[in-house]
C-alpha cells in the first residue's frame, strides 16, 4: 500500500497527465517480522510519557 501512495503522482509524470489506473483489494498478508518490530517500537515510544 506504502508504494501506491506517490504511484498516481509518478504515472501522471510519465504519460503526460493521461494514465488513469485503480485499485482493488485482494488480500491482506502478515507483515514481516522486522517492520512489526520496527511498528511496536515506534508505538511504545508514542505511549511514554511527556513524549509528544
């Protein structure tokens, strides 16, 4: 999904503002045990106090 986000801005570039596309949702997936780690990490430093 990450990846979609600047896809529009990236086909408009290349076809000269004429590249239309759309999405669909096919499935959801787990996600890699390193970017879960990564997401708690940032969550849990979110949570502390007098963090803001």
């Amino acid at each position: 999904m990450a990846e979609m986000l600047t896809y529009a801005n990236q086909l408009h570039s290349l076809t000269s503002g004429r590249g239309i596309y759309s999405m669909e949702f096919s499935h959801y997936e787990d996600v890699p045990g390193h970017i879960a780690q990564k997401l708690i990490e940032e969550r849990k430093a979110e949570k502390e106090p007098g963090k803001e």
